[in-house]
C-alpha cells in the first residue's frame, strides 16, 4: 500500500444526498479530532462489499477516515434532524447527539449505503451529552448487529469500531470510541415526525419522495405513491419484528426514533438475546414497565406505524378523516405480513412439510411455547436440539408434559436435517457478550475475536465452541443492559 494516494477522495467518493434533498433535516458538522487511534474491530467482508480497501482502514489513514477526521473534499458530514416517541413520550427534537452521517457510498454491488459514525463528538442536538461513546458499547453493536447479519436478519451493520485514546465518564472512566456503522440509510419513523411537526408541507413530501427513491421505488408507480409508501414500511417491519421474535431477540428500546423506513434493526444500545423463554423478558434497566419486553415488540411496531400514518396524513389526503380512514385500512398489510413471516419461520424452526395446514402450525406452536415458559428452557437451545430429540439431546431441557406434543410434531413428519439449517446453535449470548467486552476494556480483544468467529456462522456446529452454545451459568443473575450514553 506504498501510495496512500488511495485517498479518501478516489477510494471513500462519498455524496451527500441527504443534506441536498433535505437541508432542512440536516446541520454541517465535523466529528471531534481524536489523539490516539487504534483498530479494535474491521469488518473485511463488509469492507469489500462496500468496495473499500480493508488493508488501507487499517493504516492511519484509515482509521482516520473511519473516525469522520479525514474525509474527502466533496464529503459533506452531517448531523440529521429527527423527533421520536421515547417509551410513549413525544420529543420534538431529536437528532444525531452523538452520531454523524459521514455521507452516502455507492458500493461495489451499486447498492447505496450510509456511511455513519457513533461516538464522533457532541452535536447541536447532544442536549447537554458529551457526544462521546465508550469501547464496549460501541463493540456491542458490532457483535450483536453482525450476528443478526449473519442469522439473515435485515440489519444496520458494522463496518469498524476505533478506540480514540480519550477517557469517556461515566459511572467509572472508561476507554473511547467509535463505532463506523453501515445502513440503506437512517431515516426513520422519527424522521417523518420532525418533518410533519415543521407543518412545511413540501419538506414532508420532499422526505417521502426521497424515501420512495431510496427504499420502496414501486411505490413512485402506485396509483396513490404516499399510501404505497406506508404499506411498504409496514411490510418490511411487520416481517422485520417477526423475524426478531423466531430468534428470541429483544431489541430494548423500540421507540419510533429506532424504527427504519428500510426495515432494517437499528441501535443496538440495550439489546439482547432471551435465553428461558418467557414472553414478559425485558433487559433494558431503563424499561421498568416492560414496554418493550419480548412478547411486546409486534403491538409496539404497529403502534409506531400508527405514529408514521399520522406523520404521513397531509399527504394521504386534504381531509383527515380521509387520510385516516386510508391509513387504517392499510394497516391491514401489518398483520398480514406479521403472521406470514412468523408462520412460515415457526414452520421452518420445526422442519414441517409444506403440506401441513397453517392451522396445524399454528396450533403447535401454541400449545409448545406455554410448555417452553413453564419449564423455562432455553430458546435457542430447544430448538436446536429438537432435530435431535431422538438422540437424547433434549433430555436435559425438556420440558414437562412435553412427551405428548413430541408424539404429534413426530407424526407429521418433520424434516430434522432442515431445521438445522434455520435454527442456530450460536447467539451472542448474554455472559458471552459480557465477558468479551469487559476484556476488550481491559485491552483483551481474544474474547472478542472467539466471540465473532461463533456468531458469524451461527448455524455450523464446532465441537471446539461448545461453551458458545451454553446457557448463562447459574452464577450469571438477573442480567440487564444499558444504552451506554
């Protein structure tokens, strides 16, 4: 890599679409100058996907660009705009507090993506934070968002996380850094709120548009493009939040600032995977009603739907209880969507022919998950050992009054060899997920690296990582999550 002439402005030729649609949406900004870098996470694949040179983000020049400190001439980095309902409650503005879109990439596959930084420094919308990120947060989401990558679900992504050599304070001082994050794009259902709460008519169609463009172009063609748009998000959420909950995956913090006009997962602050399976499973220390426990997260993502038609209204129609009455005839696609994902998924996790009624699914799945939470087994594991069950995997773990509904999965006649193709034997488990970041805090990245090497490959089964497989032991506790500002 003699010529680093590989330089941002031929190698990182990022645009700045956000900022030129929407200028209203967005305020130019710099991420902070950081004294000491180090790479603790680069994502290869990822890297080439996006048609960068892993080789130079490793160099310091690299990592440079990877912190916002070296971007192109042309790059224009900024700090958007959004409102969002936290926990129910209405904030008009929001924004990127410590978040930066360095701008836009087109990668080697021609698909468009967000160049994103988390932890880059205070904007005008930090609210008095100090805009910073500390190490195991930030490598939080790079392990937790690759692993659903690799499990298949849609996904921001993470492209590298770079320690900065500045302390960050919180309840002790801890190590900084930044996490470079990869999405469609950021907007989100808050982002619509923001526009529709300016009562700037054109701003709010001028976002659709651009939404259209970037995510749901059919909807440019449909006899009424704004309602199209609606159904589409609906779409690809309700499949989206199906597809969470085949994983046992708690996002932690569904507020509409955190829900994607793509469908993809986005901020990994106080996430986690359920391992006992129990509907009411809440992580989050913040969420102290439970309201977006596990058995919650469908009801919540309508509910931020019904946020999204009322930011869309002005644009379904000149009368709003037209525009309404449109909306909630649309919402139909939600349920619809949900249930087709989440039937086909449970259908898949249990290896059931295509031949089986949806109602003999579906009332499996009914009388399984009471058994599951009354022996409170583990999610993961029951699943995986299922396809097993003959061998006397499940001996350990089964659950009481199990031996009859064993009898009628059996007689249906289940592919076992397919369903270890869908349910993984390997998540970011809670204590796993712990363990890697204090160590990684500490300067130890080997737990981290063992950690990565199991989830990004969930489903192939390596006797060498059978720790990777195991629930919590007893000692673990009530274990909860923070969202680390």
């Amino acid at each position: 890599m003699g010529e680093v002439s590989l330089a941002p402005d031929t190698t990182v030729a990022l645009q700045d679409r956000f900022l030129r649609d929407l200028p209203e949406m967005a305020v130019r900004w710099q991420a902070e100058t950081f004294p000491d870098l180090r790479l603790l996470a680069l994502n290869g694949p990822l890297a080439t996907e996006l048609g960068l040179d892993a080789a130079w983000l490793g160099t310091a020049e690299g990592m440079r660009f990877l912190v916002g400190n070296q971007v192109s001439g042309d790059a224009a980095p900024v700090a958007q705009a959004y409102a969002g309902h936290q926990f129910g409650g209405y904030v008009p503005r929001l924004g990127d507090g410590r978040a930066l879109l360095l701008g836009e990439l087109v990668g080697a596959d021609g698909r468009i993506r967000d160049i994103h930084l988390k932890g880059s420094g205070a904007t005008p919308f930090a609210r008095g934070g100090d805009g910073l990120a500390a190490v195991g947060p930030m490598l939080r989401e790079y392990v937790v968002s690759e692993a659903m990558h690799a499990l298949g679900i849609p996904t921001t992504r993470s492209l590298a996380v770079v320690s900065t050599g500045r302390p960050v304070q919180r309840e002790t001082l801890l190590p900084g850094a930044v996490l470079t994050r990869v999405a469609s794009s950021h907007l989100r259902v808050g982002s619509f709120q923001y526009a529709a709460a300016t009562a700037n008519l054109d701003l709010l169609r001028r976002l659709a548009d651009h939404a259209i463009a970037r995510h749901h172009p059919a909807a440019a063609d449909a006899e009424h493009p704004y309602l199209a748009l609606f159904e589409a998000v609906a779409r690809v959420q309700a499949s989206l939040v199906a597809r969470w909950m085949l994983v046992g995956f708690i996002h932690g913090v569904m507020n509409t600032d955190n829900m994607t006009i793509s469908g993809e997962t986005i901020d990994y602050g106080p996430c986690a995977f359920m391992e006992a399976y129990d509907p009411d499973t809440v992580f989050s220390s913040i969420d102290h009603w439970g309201r977006y426990a596990y058995g919650n997260q469908p009801a919540i993502a309508g509910w931020n739907l019904a946020r999204f038609a009322e930011a869309l209204l002005p644009l379904l129609s000149d009368h709003v209880d037209e525009g309404v009455a449109l909306a909630e005839k649309s919402f139909g696609v939600f349920r619809v969507e949900y249930d087709a994902v989440w039937s086909s998924g449970m259908r898949a996790k249990l290896g059931l022919p295509a031949d089986v009624g949806a109602g003999t699914v579906t009332s499996l799945v009914d009388d399984l998950l009471p058994l599951l939470k009354e022996s409170r087994v583990d999610h993961t594991t029951f699943f995986r050992q299922l396809s097993h069950a003959d061998e006397g995997h499940l001996e350990d773990i089964r659950p009481a009054g199990f031996d009859d509904w064993m009898s009628r999965w059996q007689a249906l006649g289940p592919d076992v060899e397919s369903m270890d193709r869908v349910n993984p034997v390997y998540i970011p488990r809670n204590h796993l997920v712990e363990e890697a970041l204090s160590a990684a805090t500490a300067g130890d990245l080997d737990p981290l690296e063992r950690l990565l090497v199991a989830v990004t490959a969930p489903y192939d089964e390596r006797p060498e990582l059978e720790r990777y497989a195991s629930p919590a032991p007893d000692d673990f506790g009530a274990y909860q999550t923070f969202c680390g500002t």
